[in-house]
C-alpha cells in the first residue's frame, strides 16, 4: 500500500512538472505597437499626427486630427475602413491581423484634437 501511494505521488508530481513547462513554453501574447502600425502602413496617407498628405488630400484621405470627424465616426466604422477599404483606400486584412487593425484603429482615436485648457 505505502509503494502504491510512492507511485502515485511520484506520478502526480511528474504530471504537474509536465504541466508546468508546457504551459511556460506557450508563446507569451505579442504586444502589438498601434503607432508602429500606423506610421508603417497609414501614414503614408493619412499623414503621422491624422493630418492628410499631398497624396492623400488627393485620395480623399479623411482629417483625423478633425474633431467633427472624430465625432462622426464610429469605432466599427474606423475597423471597417481598414479591414475592408473605403473609397480610393484599399483594404488591409490580407496585410494586417484582426489585433493589428484594431490598434491602428485605436490609434486613429489617439490623433483626435486635445481639448483646450
């Protein structure tokens, strides 16, 4: 009875060492740089603070840093436009993960005007 009870403490503590390294060897989340993401594939446009560039003033591009376009402008919406495209703007699922295009997203909300003091 007592080398019955050895084995399976033996077992138990094998099973939650197993068990232990496998969950320390999962990938840790990645954090994602919502500014890196947006000055990498937005900017280019939409310009580095939401103000458009020559090119995108010819595209259409939208003023982030407009507080009347922030306003009007749902979340769902911004995650829209960047997963499907808008108008002259491509889409960018094919480039950026879902995560990816909620934090330019979350980003595009960083550009909105401060309030005056």
């Amino acid at each position: 009875m007592t080398e019955a009870i050895h084995r399976y403490s033996v077992l138990c503590i094998a099973l939650a060492v197993l068990i232990s390294s496998t969950v320390c060897l999962a990938e840790e989340p990645k954090q994602i740089d919502a500014k890196r993401i947006y000055n990498n594939n937005c900017a280019k446009c939409h310009g580095r603070f939401g103000k458009p560039t020559k090119r995108g003033k010819r595209l259409g591009a939208p003023n982030f840093s407009s507080r009347f376009w922030q306003v009007s402008v749902t979340n769902e919406q911004i995650i829209d436009a960047i997963t499907y495209g808008k108008n002259k703007m491509p889409g960018w699922r094919k480039v950026l993960t879902t995560e990816e295009i909620k934090a330019a997203a979350r980003w595009v909300r960083v550009l909105s005007p401060r309030k005056k003091r």
